[in-house]
C-alpha cells in the first residue's frame, strides 16, 4: 500500500530550487530542469494532468548531501565568458 503524502509536503522547482540554495548551495529552476532531463537530479514526482514537476524536501535533502559541489573559479568563469580563450 502506498503512503499518502500531504500535497504542502511536496515543492514546486521554484521553491525547490530556493530551499536547495538557502540549505545547501545555489541552483536555479533551470539548472534542476537541465539535471532532470539529464537524469542526474533530485528525483521529481508529476502532478497527474499538471505535469508540473514536484519534489519532497527528504529527496532534496538525500540529492544535495551527494551531489559533488564544484565551485568554478573566478578566472574559468571568465575563461567561459570570453569563449575559452584565456584572459
């Protein structure tokens, strides 16, 4: 038998992405999106018919202690901007 969730239990991305960044490290909607399709992201339950991707603040919590936090360095930032050539 499944377990019934209480629907506040669960986060739109929006909110998501502002618990994951005020709790853990910054990320943005779209970057939770982009790990989604890559498969590589917290794992989101459907809203049936919405289609809207939600997710429960265990799962985030369970993705952000694994997930290996790469800062890039103000000079690769600046790297990438000038189209990799090295400034």
């Amino acid at each position: 038998m499944s377990e019934i969730i209480p629907s506040r239990s669960y986060l739109s991305r929006k909110e998501a992405a502002t618990y994951l960044t005020e709790h853990y490290f910054p990320v943005s909607k779209y970057a939770l999106a982009r790990y989604a399709m890559q498969c590589i992201g917290p794992e989101a339950r459907t809203r049936p018919g919405g289609g809207q991707s939600l997710y429960l603040k265990t799962e985030l919590d369970k993705w952000a202690k694994a997930f290996p936090v790469v800062v890039a360095s103000s000079k690769q930032k600046k790297r990438r901007a000038s189209g990799g050539r090295r400034a």
